[in-house]
C-alpha cells in the first residue's frame, strides 16, 4: 500500500450521536453526559426536527425521548426506519414515564435496541453508547478498506489495460510494418495519426504529409473528390488507383489505394489507408490493351485483305476458267490422253481455288453485317434443309429437328452456321445409314443448340485444331473441302458472343454445340 492510500485510509469521519428531547433539562443531561472528543454530539429537541437531521447525516447511534408532545419517540421511531440513511441506525429510548412493560415492548417494535429509564447511570449510558460509536466506527473502516480496494483494483485494471493496449499498439505497429502494404491512419479532420515503415521507405515523409509531394498532379483532383465523398459518407470503404511518388528516384508508382472507416460507439474516430503498389499489373495491363488494339487492327488489316485480294482474284480465276473451257471445245479431237489429263488438272485446280476464294469471302464478311432481328430458328432449319435437299437425298440421311427457339441474330448467318455444320455431317458419314439431330436448350441466359452425327468422329486430340483456319484432318483425296468451313462456324458463333466446341468418339459420331444468347 502507498503512502497516499495510507493516509486515506486512516483520515475517518467522525462518529456521530443525535439525542431527541422536548425539554431543555434532558437535552443538557444527556449532553453532559455523552460529550467527547470521539464523536460529535447533534441536540433536537422534537421527533421533527429529528427527523430533518436524519436526512442528512448518518448517526452511530440515536437517543430518543419517548415521550414528546405533537410527535412521540415510537412514532419518530418508525419514521426515522423509513428513511434511507436511519434505516438500520441503533434507536435507544430513554423515559422517565412509560415504564409499563407494555410501553417497553411497543418501543422495541419501533424499532429501538435498548430501553433506558430516568434517571440513568452515566457509566451505563455511556458504555451503552460507546459500543456503538465502535460499531459504526468499525462499520465505517470496513466500508473504507472496501472503497479503498475497490480503488487499488480499479488501478490496477487501469493498468492492465493501458498495458493491454500498449502491447496491442506493438503488436499492430510490427503487424502494419510487416505486411508489404504502405498505411496511413488519419483523422476526420485529415490529420496524420500513424503510418508504417512501408510508407516512410516509399515516400520518405515522417512527420505531416503533404499530399502534393506524394499524389502525381494528375491524380490530386481524383484523390480530393474521394476525400470529400469520405468526408460526407463515414461508414463506407473506398478504392481509388492512384500515383504515388517515390522518394528515392522521384518516380510515380500506380497504387490501388483501399481505405476503410475505424468506427467506435458508432462514430468514425479514424480512416486507415493502405496503399498496395499495381504499377507492374498496370503496365501490363496497359501494354495487353494496346497489343489487343494492335491485333484487331492487324485482323482487320488482314480480313480487308483477304476480302480484297479474294474478290480480285475472282475474275482472273474466272478467265483461267473461261479460256480452259474454249481450248477443250476447240482442240478436244485432237488432245491425245495426257493433253487432256492436263486440261482436267488445270479445271480441277481452279475450281478448288475458285472454292477457296469464295470461303474466305464469306469469312471476311462475317461480323461486318451488324444487322441484328429476332430469329425463328426452325425458319433457318427450314431454309437450311431446303439448300441442301441433292446432298441429303444422295446421303440418304434422317434429319430430324427439335423445337427451337427465337433469338435475336444475323439471319444469314445462322442459316450459314447451321448448313456448314449439316453440310461437314454429311461429308464426313460412316458406312451406316446417316442419323444427324438438332436439338436446342436454354442454360440460364443462353441457348445451347447441338448437331449430332453418327458419322466417322473425331479423335478428341483434334477437337480444338478443327476450327482453325485451313485445317484438314484427311487427305483431299478422302474428303473434299477447304478446310473453312468449321471456322466460319467459330466466328460466327463468337461474332455473336457465344462459344462452339465438339464431343465426339472416334467411329461412334460427333456433335458439335454451340450457344448465342437470348438477347444481344
């Protein structure tokens, strides 16, 4: 225990006696009687102005007169237990009249402890009265040493909590210093409160920060509408990319700056900024868009290309054509076998280019007829069917359609979609008889349309290459083609936003799927 709290402990307050009498004699008797340097002696000479005393002091112990006019001592008595601060405070009743045993228990049901009778035995009286001075005095010392541990604990919780919060403020700072992030705590005025390690490394300021030495010129007007929508809206968390300048070579570094509210009771006491350097994604980011705007116009260069240099060569090719046409009706009786097997070389050779030419016109061409309209699907299967009518028929292949659904797409382009799909079923047919099925079904936003076969399949290793521009997976000798036409599928397909892919089992058939969504 420290010095301070000894003296506390000692300095008591003194005891204190009321006596209660309506005449002059007993209140001097009864004074005489009870002075002392121990306690303070209170006179009143009626039960109320008792009464008036008890409610604002405490007393060790009260002598009361029982008989009073007006108000008697039993009556006073029963007041003086109503109140809060006499309720258990020792009653002794002293008279020189009512002695009748009856009057003796009545006072004992006021309330009273003791019964004295005039005239008394100052030694008695005193002796009597002085056990409760002792009483109230050991009351008031236990009561005391009880404040006073109350307050030797509350320091001490005091303490372990300011250490608590010490080594919380250790852990945090070590924590905020480790991480790779630079952080800033700051007030709702915007003054500084803490930063780590990782900010004074990077920005080299230590004590207030001015924000125009850190923030890049074209980012302040940025930063300070976020400060303002933080100012005005205190419970929300922000993000912000911003530049941040570095101390050591005055270089700007793009941050994703993350700041969230530190709330307490309900009030924003703090903003706690982190600050995480994305220069490297950013720069990457910036360098994939501007390859990505690099290669759509090199494939748009290309697709112009091709659709220029595929329409110029239509005439040429059409002349070769032409010119192979007049020398067979002109020179036939006279062309022996091997003449005439290099006419047939020539014509073959140039229907096969005029073929190629025009599948990549047609390739060219998609995505550039940005007309969009609602689309009967089972209108495109009807159209699709019709076109290919000779080639079914002489396949002797069972189409058979499911429901399908309105879209909103190109309608060319769906009917080329669908008959280059039927149109590689049928070329690509095993000995059975051919089965191909379209079916449709709608997942979530999109509608997945499926073309079966029970054609020859594909081994699963190809399935991504078909696609591809001028891929072949047989000799032309085996099948015909240009290796095309799965590509214009995928383009199409992906022109309106969908994706196409395959599952098929070599010798047991393919089905190709594909989706577009409900709406574009």
């Amino acid at each position: 225990m420290d010095a301070k709290a000894e003296v506390e402990f000692h300095t008591l307050t003194r005891a204190n006696i009321l006596v209660v009498d309506d005449r002059q004699d007993g209140l001097l008797a009864l004074e005489a009687v009870l002075s002392s340097d121990r306690y303070d002696l209170f006179k009143a000479s009626s039960g109320q102005e008792a009464l008036r005393y008890a409610m604002f002091k405490d007393f060790a112990v009260i002598l009361l007169d029982v008989q009073m006019p007006e108000m008697d001592g039993f009556e006073t008595a029963q007041l003086l237990r109503e109140t809060n601060r006499s309720q258990y405070t020792p009653i002794i009743f002293v008279t020189a009249i009512n002695k009748e045993i009856r009057h003796i228990n009545q006072g004992y049901e006021s309330g009273a402890v003791d019964y004295i009778f005039k005239p008394f035995d100052p030694f008695i009286l005193q002796s009597k009265v002085n056990v409760f001075v002792e009483l109230f005095e050991k009351n008031l010392q236990i009561k005391k040493q009880a404040d006073l541990l109350r307050q030797i604990e509350s320091h001490e919780k005091e303490r372990q909590i300011s250490e608590l919060r010490q080594e919380s403020d250790r852990s945090y700072t070590h924590l905020a210093d480790a991480v790779p992030h630079k952080i800033v705590k700051v007030s709702p005025s915007g003054q500084v409160e803490y930063f780590n390690q990782q900010w004074l490394d990077y920005t080299g300021l230590r004590s207030e920060i001015d924000w125009k030495l850190v923030i890049h010129p074209q980012d302040r007007k940025k930063f300070l509408k976020l400060w303002s929508c933080m100012r005005h809206q205190d419970s929300q968390t922000y993000e912000e990319e911003i530049r941040l300048r570095s101390a050591q070579d005055g270089i700007y570094r793009w941050h994703l700056v993350r700041i969230v509210p530190e709330i307490k009771n309900g009030d924003n006491i703090s903003w706690i900024a982190s600050c995480t350097d994305i220069d490297n994604i950013k720069r990457t980011e910036e360098s994939f868009k501007m390859l990505s705007q690099e290669l759509n116009r090199s494939n748009k260069e290309l697709e112009e290309y091709a659709y220029v240099a595929s329409h110029d060569l239509k005439e040429p090719l059409h002349v070769v054509s032409s010119f192979v046409y007049l020398l067979e009706r002109r020179f036939q009786p006279k062309l022996d076998d091997r003449e005439k097997e290099y006419l047939r070389h020539i014509r073959e050779g140039v229907g096969q280019a005029q073929k190629m030419i025009k599948d990549l016109l047609e390739y060219s061409c998609i995505g550039k007829k940005k007309v969009y309209e609602p689309v009967e699907i089972a209108v495109v299967l009807t159209e699709v069917l019709s076109n290919l009518k000779t080639i079914i028929e002489e396949a002797g292949a069972a189409i058979e359609c499911g429901p399908m659904p309105k879209i909103v797409a190109n309608y060319s382009e769906m009917v080329q979609l669908f008959q280059n799909l039927i149109v590689n079923a049928v070329k690509y047919r095993s000995q059975r008889s051919l089965e191909i099925q379209v079916t449709s079904g709608l997942q979530g936003d999109w509608w997945v349309f499926a073309v079966k076969d029970n054609g020859i399949g594909i081994d699963p290793q190809f399935k991504e290459r078909i696609f591809d521009m001028f891929q072949r997976l047989h000799a032309k000798t085996e099948y015909s083609g240009t290796g095309i036409g799965l590509a214009i599928c995928k383009k199409i397909v992906e022109s309106h936003g969908g994706k196409i892919w395959i599952d098929s089992t070599p010798g047991a058939g393919t089905t190709f799927y594909f989706t577009i969504k409900q709406g574009i």
